[in-house]
C-alpha cells in the first residue's frame, strides 16, 4: 500500500529538541528534500529538526486523507486486527474483563486516530465498548454516520476525557505524526484505567527497508515527525509511564519491490528476527 503523504510546502518550522532525553545535538541523516531527517547525538531518536509547528500539521489532513481511508479501511483494519492478536491483547485484557463485567458493563477502547472507525467496530463485535478521536472532521463524521460511533473531532488533548475512562487504547500510525509523543503519551496515562493497555503502531526505523533505502524508505515522509525503533519507542514508554510487555514487527519486503521473488522469504525472515518495516507495541500503564 502506498504511504498517504502532502508534499512539503512552506509552514513555520523551529528546531526542538530531542523527544526522548530532551538533547539538543543531533546528527544530518536524511536529506528528503524540502524536510530532513536527524538523528539525536545522544539517544539516537531520529526525527525532522527542524519540525513544522502543530498547527500546520494538523492542517494536512483533509478530504484527501478521507479518500484514501476510504479506499484503504479494509486493509487497514485486518492488518491491525492481526497486529492485536499477535500481541495477544484478548490474553492480558483478561482482568480487565473482568474487573468491567463486575460493573455490568464493557470495558472501554479508544482508538486515537481512528480513521474510518472500521477497528472501532470490529472491536465492539469482540465486546469492546469503542470510542474514538480523529483530527480529520470528515474521517470522523464517516465514522460516525457509517458505524454510528461516538467519535470526537480532534485531538486526544481536546477531548478531554475523564480520568481513568478507557481499559484500552490504541493509536496506529499516530505517534509518528505527533510534535509532542510524550505529552501524548502523558494523556493516554491520564484516561487509561489502572492496569490499562495502550497499543502502539508505527514505522519501525531499524527494520531492513529503512536500513537499505535510506531517505527513499517509504516512511520517510514530510508527515512523518519521528521515526522510531523498537528500542526507543520502548525507552520512550518507559519515561513516560508505561510498562512494555510484547512487540511484534512485519513487512520484510515492500510490495512492487524488484526482485519480487524476495517478497515471501524476507516477509518471513524480517517477522522472526524483528526487522519489519512496522513495529507494533502492547504496554500496560504502570
């Protein structure tokens, strides 16, 4: 699938520091042409400096991005439904079934982007009661029309949820889009119930595609602020409040990639030694 991305266009970017140990040093990585790419000198987090301010961010995501949801939701929700079941959510929600089932109600999931609402709704057929948030207005009135869902327009800051609300939240290809990960990250604390489980997706900047095309991987895009690994994506839980308990990756070698042969047995090989080109991580607030 191809990568949504908005060409780089003229927005007001400021250098800021290191998301994860707030260093200032960095590294030229990527040049991609109308953005760059650092890596941190000290933790090594590579991100954009400098970085388009939020606002104009937040300004990308459009009718565009609805379309290509639209076209994509299907894919995307199998995907991230077999993401889940690898990390084998259903397995350490368990208590949190059960804690909610004593008060004669569903646990709550929330789902931070959540595009169309097709996951919302998969989740509530396996007893999920769902929420969701979504900066693109018509994303979230689709979803809310489409799947009658309760979907807040905006971001998970503006919702204002009340504390300790959801047993579950998960954020799929979000972090990586974020100025701020870790007054993100600080948020899903704050709504996420004692014992709660956050599932994050995102490009996973260690995996094989990223390492052999360097600034011609296929998330090396303007949208794309940080680009973790699993390493620091763990570091950055970790400071934040979170308690990693699994990780699984996939996508050894992109569809369309000369030699096609190479597809099948580096899809496999990536999958077991954990270079895929997307990493996904289950954390429990600790």
């Amino acid at each position: 699938m191809k990568t949504f991305a908005t060409p780089p266009r003229t927005e007001p970017r400021r250098v800021v520091p290191c998301a994860l140990c707030g260093s200032l040093s960095f590294a030229p990585l990527w040049d991609c042409g109308g953005f760059s790419f650092v890596a941190c000198g000290t933790c090594g987090l590579v991100q954009q400096n400098p970085q388009s301010e939020a606002a104009s961010v937040q300004e990308r995501y459009d009718a565009s991005y609805l379309e290509y949801e639209l076209g994509n939701q299907t894919a995307f929700r199998d995907l991230e439904l077999l993401a889940l079941e690898e990390l084998r959510l259903r397995a350490a929600a368990s208590g949190l079934f059960a804690r909610a089932e004593s008060e004669s109600r569903r646990p709550r999931a929330l789902d931070v982007g959540c595009a169309t609402g097709a996951l919302l709704d998969a989740l509530r057929e396996r007893g999920w009661e769902p929420e969701g948030a979504e900066l693109c207005a018509p994303m979230a009135e689709y979803g809310r029309l489409r799947y009658r869902l309760p979907i807040h327009t905006g971001s998970l800051e503006s919702a204002r949820f009340p504390d300790g609300r959801f047993e579950l939240v998960h954020a799929s290809h979000l972090i990586e889009h974020l100025n701020a990960p870790g007054l993100f990250l600080d948020e899903v604390g704050r709504v996420l119930a004692s014992d709660g489980l956050l599932v994050l997706t995102t490009p996973n900047v260690s995996s094989l595609q990223a390492r052999l095309f360097g600034s011609a991987w296929r998330s090396a895009i303007n949208d794309h602020l940080y680009l973790f690994s699993r390493r620091g994506l763990e570091k950055l839980l970790a400071a934040h409040g979170f308690r990693p308990l699994r990780a699984v990756t996939w996508g050894g070698w992109a569809r369309g990639l000369e030699p096609a042969f190479l597809k099948a047995p580096l899809d496999r090989l990536a999958k077991s030694l954990g270079f895929g080109d997307v990493v996904a991580i289950l954390a429990r607030k600790a």
